[in-house]
C-alpha cells in the first residue's frame, strides 16, 4: 500500500504525526525541518502553559531552558543580558508596534541564556526572543 503523502512530501503520515506530537509536547512555536529535497515548517502559537503530556509512547521531561516568544509583530528592544537572573513578571524587553510600545515579562524566574532577536530586529508573532533557563526550584 502506497502512502501518497510520503510520495509527495517525503514524509509518511505516521512520521508527521510522530513530529506534531513533539511539537505539542513542548515549548516550540516554529520548526523548520529537510528531508533531502524536502522543507517542512510547522508552526503553532505560544502556549501560556504549556501541555506536560506528549505521546503515550515517549518520556516526558520539562526543558530546562524556555523560549519567550513575542507575542505581536514588531521591531523588538531588549532589556537584559546573558547572564542576567529575572523573576517572574520582570520586563525582559519591549517590541514597538504601530508606534506603541508592548512589553515582554518573564513567564517564569531564570537566567538568561541567550538573547535570540537583537536590539532592533523586526520579529514576527510567536518568534522565539529570549532563551532562559528555568530557576531550580527548592
């Protein structure tokens, strides 16, 4: 039996939704995926809180790290560093739109591992912004 996604696509039906289960369980908004001549973008909004439940066949293991994604589109200006430590609610950055500026919080407490759009770079909705990494909490 043929599958005439994977004969289009390069992608069988059951790989596809292997791969949408992942993206459910997790903190992705955006992933770009090639298969030889093959490009798959899958995309979906930010969760506030997102699922802890995946696949029944897969482990589930919180990321120590979360993207903040943006929630408008707009020309972005961060606020900290790597390296920086932030509470939850902290202002980590604004992206100006329309003129207006919105701010960008901290969902969680964490460090700063890594600043993904820099100051001044025009970001889409739900485009990954800051990295941090979660608080270890006691």
């Amino acid at each position: 039996m043929s599958d005439p996604l994977a004969e289009c696509s390069g992608v069988s039906e059951r790989e596809l939704a292997e791969l949408l289960a992942l993206l459910a369980g997790s903190d992705i908004v955006k992933l770009d995926l090639a298969f030889g001549d093959t490009r798959l973008t899958l995309r979906r909004p930010p969760l506030l809180n997102p699922p802890l439940a995946a696949a029944p066949t897969l482990a589930v293991q919180e990321s120590p790290s979360l993207a903040i994604a943006s929630p408008v589109v707009g020309v972005f200006h961060p606020s900290v560093a790597v390296g920086d430590v932030v509470s939850a609610g902290q202002v980590i950055g604004a992206i100006e739109s329309l003129g207006m500026p919105t701010s960008v919080d901290a969902p969680r407490p964490g460090t700063v591992e890594d600043v993904l759009a820099p100051d001044g770079s025009a970001v889409e909705y739900g485009q990954p912004l800051v990295l941090l990494r979660r608080a270890v909490e006691a």
